[in-house]
C-alpha cells in the first residue's frame, strides 16, 4: 500500500510537471471542490487541516451544501483550526430546529407558544402543512455574523479565496451556480435541504439546496482556470436492500441515483480524491462532529505525498492567515425594510427593537430578527448589512406568510380542571394588518372558552379586547366564601363549591424589549358561586354568590425567564392592581375596594445541568368590603388560575386564605437527561384578614409545604407528576399534570 501512495503520488508530479513546461512554466492553480452531506460535511474541516499542512494553496473553492458552507468560511479568511473550534462550540439542536428563544417573544407570543401543542395552517376551512421544519433563521444569524468582515464584497471572486456555492432552482429544477450577492444568503439557499429548511429567494429565483442537482462541482471550479482539483466527497453510496428499512431510506437512495452516476465522469475530472470514512453517519449526526473532522483529517493526511507534490510545483506560497477580527460593536446608522405589505414600519421596527444611530452587537441583532420570525408572520428574515459611510446600512427584506388562519390543538390533565381538550382558531389581518383574533374552545370535565382580539403596534400603543369563561367544582375545607352569605348555614366540614366566572376586558398595553409591558384596562367580572352540600327549603342548591363587578386595573410584567414550565435563568415580575368601582346583583350594601397584587423572582444556573429559583409574593385587600370572593385563595398546584386563585404545594386547591397573603417558593431543578427533569421544591405562606395591619406577613410562617416531582418536555407540553406533604397537614398525596395549561 505504501509503495502505491509513491508510486501514484511520482505519476501525479511527472504528470503535473508535463503540464507545466507545456504551459510556459506557470504557477499551477489549485481548485478545491467540497461535496453536501449534511453533518458528514464537517470532515472538510479535517481535510483542510491537512492541505494546509501539506502547504498547498487553494487558488479557488466551489462548494455544496454544508462544503459551500465550509468553503465560504475558508474563503472569507477562516483558518481549519478556527473552524474546527467554531463548529465544535456550535449548538446544532438549537441552530437546526430554529427553537425561538423565548426572549424573543412578546407577552402575546409567548402565551401563544405555552399554550399550543399543534399549530397548522388553516387555508379557506382545509388544513395544510407547513412548508419545511425549521426556517434556518439561527443559521443564517450565525453565518451573518461569522462573514461579517467580507460584508463589504459582491463578488465572491474578491473574496481572500475565490469562491462559489450551488444551489437548485425549485421552479425549474436548474442548477444556479452563486458567486455574486451577499455571501450569507447565497450559502443559506445552498444548503436549503428541501423540507427541512425553507426555500430562499434570490433575485427572481427560489432556490434550495444545490446537492439535488449538483453535489460535486467539479465543472464549474476547472472552468474558474483550476489546472489541479482536489475533492473532498462526503457522499454517500447506494445502499444494498438490507439497508432499505424505510421508505425514508428508499426516497433518499432514489434521491442519490444521479449524484452516484454523475461522480463516475466527476471523479476522472479530479486529480486528488479525498474521501473520508463516513459509514456510521448521516446528515444529522452533528453530535458527533469531533469524530468526523478528525476522520476528514486522517483521510487527508492519506494524501499527504500527492498534495506534498502539488505544493512543490506551486511557485508562490499560500499566504499565512491570520485570526478573523471580530467586531463587537457597530454602528447602525440605515434601516430599510423590503417588500412588507400587512405589516407597518412601526410594527417590524417594534419587533426588532431597534432605531437607527445606535450601535449594536450581533446579540441584540439576532434577537431582534428572532423576534421577527418568533410572530410566525413571516418566512426566515435573510437580512443584509453593507457598509455605508461611516455605518452600516441594515436592510431587512420581508417575506410575509399568506397563510393568515391557524387550527391549534391542545390538551391537558390536572387536579382541578381535570380533563381538558382546546381547539383553537386563530385569524390575522380582520380588520386592520398589524391585529390578530383568537378563540379557544375548551371541553371536557368543564365547559370553557377564550375569545381575544390584539391589534399589536410594535412600539406605540397596543390594544385589546378580551372575553372568558371559566368554570370548575371542587370541595373545600374552609368557607369559601366568608361572610352572610354562609353566616346562617350550619357548621360543615366540606363544601361542595360550584364556580362560574365570566370575565371582559379592555385595555391597551406597551411593550419594550418583549420582556416588559404595561397596560391600562376596565373590566366586567360575573361571578356565580353555589354548592349542592346545601339546600334551601325548596330544595335548589344555595347560592353563595351572583354578582356583576365593574373595575379599572392596571399591570406591570417584567419576564426574561427562558422558559416557563422548567426556568434555568432570567427574572421575573408581575403587578397588578384592580380598583373595583360598581357592582350590582345579591350584594346590596356594596362599598368600593381594591385589590393588589404581585410576584418577583428569578432562576440562575450553578452547574451544570442543575438551576435554582427563588419567587416571593404576596397581596392585600384594601377597602372594607363583603365581597370575599376576592380574597386569595392558596392550595394545589399549577398555572394561569383566575382571579386571586395561587398555587401552595403540600396543600388541596383552595385550603386557605384571607384578605392578604404572603407566599415563597425555593425550588432546585436537575436535568439529568435532555427533556427530563427532577425538582425539588419548599413553599411557605402566611395568610389571614389584615396580616399585613396585624404585622404577620413578617412572622414565621404558617403554612409550609414540600414536594419533589418529575417532569418530560412531552411534543403535548410538560408532563409532570409530584409527591406533595406538608407538616401541618396529615397528609401526603400526589399531583399530576399533563400538558400545557390553559
């Protein structure tokens, strides 16, 4: 085998040197062609490791796919060790599944994203499905800012290396050979893998990957003036029908015919073939990428005599690169926005967060284009920055989605609701482009709907209008509701309580950042409480409460957790304050109150895989009232309860409660597998009439509770299940809840 390498690596140079003296004695060029494969392609890094050490410059690069991605980089002036160390600190899960961080999401997105397990487009009453899996907005952010210092070049040709990628026209089927344009965007319809990643617009053209058409370059690089090619090819062969398990497998292979056809010619084209050993991989195994850069090496390194005989003939050296400088910050000083229709410049400016003569990072950039694609309004946002005067000019071409209807589906499982199914219709554009008019319809163990309709002005103003009907039954342990209306009622240890809430507001809102809102609104509360423990003389159950509330309320949130269910980091609050003005129905001598609210926290990481959080909160009544419906209310566990209803571990729904409450939790969190959680978790209260007068809320506390719990990042939302006790109460038990909460 050795004698072999000589002996091949002896006829490449006689041949070489014969082409020379034919030619006058010139400086061979050398093009390099790197194939698509996906996760394989990251063995070209390994591959260039080893040209490099051979010595022999690369004159020209023609790339597919993950090889265009590769060679843009090379191109634009990125050593293999740099982009060794790039591609090994890159989180391909996020990067490839597009997962908006939840960051990037208004308060309305990120009720909509925490609601939902199925979302489809609902077109003219027939539901289609989406036109890929992942927009590829993480991955053109990333490879915006990775070629930001040759943002200033058209012509791909003036790049440090010459250089062109492949992509396919969708429309056609063409091949479109890219060396003109804003490199990341031609790099990002290269490697556009049907299905998995939208279609990107370029000129007039549609394209996606050029791997369908043309995996292997080889033509267009010898057409550049290349007198040498090296190859890198991470293509896979066909399969024997043992490995034809799926009809995936038969799909792919047939996808293959005409790329393992086509190398037959290619590969007599190619004077150094470097093929990595790939068996065992495929185009997701990200996860390995250490494992395949270091097999691109050794099959490099293979090739070692024949590239030592390629650099010997080349007359002048491969120039030493030097480190890519990264700039951290940079001034924005023109903001264009492209092709929006429905949507206003106030809208997208409010969603991107930005103004113009500010500078700026690639972090606030990537998260302003997140909270873009996060609204689910348009396709990925191929954004472009240019140099311009002493700025740069970001230009943000919008896509709009045609698709302004949306089915979503839901369900849940809970100790209080029980059972629950929602479907959701979602609309856009009713009345107005910037607004949006939702309605859940939830069955089950009880009947409840969700009606909202938001017209979103980005930075300005915001407004809506909202309706809810909600309703459960539940036996209590304490009165319920404390007053006359069960002042003559005999001594119970339980009520049976049945609860019917109708709740319409108005209010209008502002939002900076997607993290922090405040708003203004009126409501309209029915209350209707009664229970079957009971019976009046006629025999009809007793009615504790029916009554129309009228109030003003105001609300200030502040919310950077990075998730709802299972928070690792971020900050926490929410205020709210309700002054109750009118009332009418059973209560006679009703007298004005209010009602305050809030809750503060946050979650940090301190190690690996392990977080903590803190929350603190608490309320009070102020006013003399009856109306005891509205005290707080502790006990069970969960979300999104209504009105003064709060969650305490250890303890029933509804156990406890007075005027004024004040309530911690210390929770610890392990996520010991990806998805998979174990948590520990302590609450503690005290809760009363006036503790806050009576300077209780500062004692030790009165209630306590523990519990330690499992939960699944389930495609249905958070599966969880929790051992609950609590030292005051002979009693431990367990909850579980299945879904998200709505």
């Amino acid at each position: 085998m050795y004698l072999k390498r000589i002996w091949l690596a002896m006829a490449i140079l006689f041949s070489l040197q014969a082409n020379a003296q034919q030619v006058g004695q010139k400086d061979p060029k050398v093009g390099l062609v790197l194939s698509g494969g996906g996760a394989k392609g990251l063995a070209h890094i390994g591959a260039l490791k080893a040209i490099e050490e051979a010595g022999v410059r690369i004159d020209y690069i023609g790339g597919t796919s993950m090889g265009a991605i590769v060679g843009a980089l090379y191109a634009a002036g990125y050593t293999p060790t740099q982009l060794d160390s790039i591609f090994k600190e890159t989180n391909f899960d996020v990067l490839l599944q597009d997962k908006m961080p939840r960051s990037a999401m208004s308060f309305y997105e990120k009720n909509n994203y925490e609601r939902y397990a199925v979302t489809l487009p609902f077109n003219k009453f027939k539901i289609s499905l989406p036109t890929s899996l992942s927009k590829g907005q993480n991955l053109y952010n990333l490879l915006s800012e990775l070629l930001f210092n040759v943002n200033n070049i058209d012509d791909f040709n003036k790049l440090p290396v010459p250089f062109f990628c492949m992509a396919t026209d969708v429309e056609t089927g063409e091949p479109v050979q890219l060396n003109k344009g804003y490199l990341p965007k031609a790099i990002s319809a290269s490697a556009a893998i049907p299905s998995f990643f939208e279609p990107v617009p370029i000129n007039d053209q549609l394209l996606i990957d050029g791997g369908v058409v043309n995996n292997y370059p080889v033509d267009e690089v010898k057409a550049l003036g290349a007198d040498i090619i090296i190859g890198v090819d991470v293509q896979d062969p066909l399969y024997k029908r043992d490995k034809l398990n799926s009809a995936t497998d038969i799909l792919v292979q047939i996808n293959y015919y005409n790329t393992v056809n086509d190398m037959k010619e290619k590969l007599k084209k190619t004077d150094v073939h470097i093929k990595p050993e790939i068996d065992g991989f495929d185009v997701l195994s990200f996860s390995k990428g250490a494992s395949i850069i270091e097999n691109g090496y050794e099959a490099g390194q293979k090739k070692e005599m024949q590239l030592d005989s390629i650099a010997q003939l080349q007359l002048k050296k491969p120039e030493k690169k030097y480190p890519v400088k990264i700039i951290d910050t940079f001034l924005i000083n023109k903001l264009s926005f492209e092709g929006n229709d429905k949507y206003t410049r106030a809208y997208l400016k409010g969603k991107l967060r930005y103004t113009t003569e500010e500078y700026t990072d690639f972090d606030n950039l990537d998260q302003g284009m997140s909270n873009l694609a996060a609204t689910n309004n348009f396709n990925s946002v191929k954004y472009e920055i240019r140099p311009n005067k002493d700025g740069y000019k970001l230009t943000v071409p919008i896509v709009e989605k045609h698709t302004d209807m949306f089915l979503k589906l839901g369900i849940h499982y809970d100790g209080l609701y029980k059972t629950a199914g929602l479907v959701n219709i979602t609309k856009k554009h009713l009345f107005f482009d910037d607004d949006v008019i939702s309605f859940d319809f939830i069955v089950g163990d009880y009947i409840r709907y969700d009606f909202e309709y938001y017209l979103d002005k980005g930075f300005y103003w915001s407004f809506g209008l909202r309706s809810r009907y909600n309703s459960f039954a539940k036996d209590v342990s304490f009165d319920f509701v404390q007053g006359k209306a069960v002042e003559d009622l005999p001594d119970v240890n339980k009520l049976d309580i049945s609860l019917d809430d109708i709740t319409n507001q108005i209010y209008m809102q502002t939002v900076w950042k997607e993290e922090f809102t405040f708003g203004l609104g009126l409501e309209h509360k029915f209350l209707k409480i009664e229970t079957e423990t009971l019976a009046n003389e006629e025999g009809n159950e007793i009615l504790l409460e029916k009554q129309n509330y009228f109030s003003s309320y105001g609300f200030l949130k502040f919310d950077t957790l990075d998730d709802k269910y299972f928070p690792s980091k971020g900050l926490f609050f929410d205020g709210d304050f309700h002054w109750y003005l009118l009332s009418s129905g059973e209560v006679e001598d009703f007298t004005q109150f209010s009602v305050a609210k809030a809750k503060l926290g946050f979650a940090m990481p301190f190690a690996r895989k392990f977080s903590a959080n803190l929350f603190t909160e608490g309320g009070f009544k102020l006013g003399s009232s009856n109306a005891n419906t509205f005290d707080f209310i502790l006990g069970g566990w969960g979300n999104d309860f209504i009105n003064n209803i709060t969650p305490f571990l250890g303890y029933d729904y509804l156990s406890f409660g007075g005027d004024s409450f004040v309530k911690a939790t210390i929770s610890t969190d392990w996520e010991f597998i990806r998805g998979n959680h174990v948590n520990l978790t302590a609450n503690f209260a005290n809760a009363g009439n006036n503790i806050f007068e009576r300077g209780e809320w500062f004692t030790l506390p009165d209630y306590s509770g523990y519990a330690i719990g499992y939960g699944y990042e389930s495609i249905l939302g958070p599966i969880q299940a929790k051992f609950n006790w609590s030292p005051e109460v002979d009693e431990k038990f367990f909850t579980v809840s299945v879904g998200f909460w709505f």
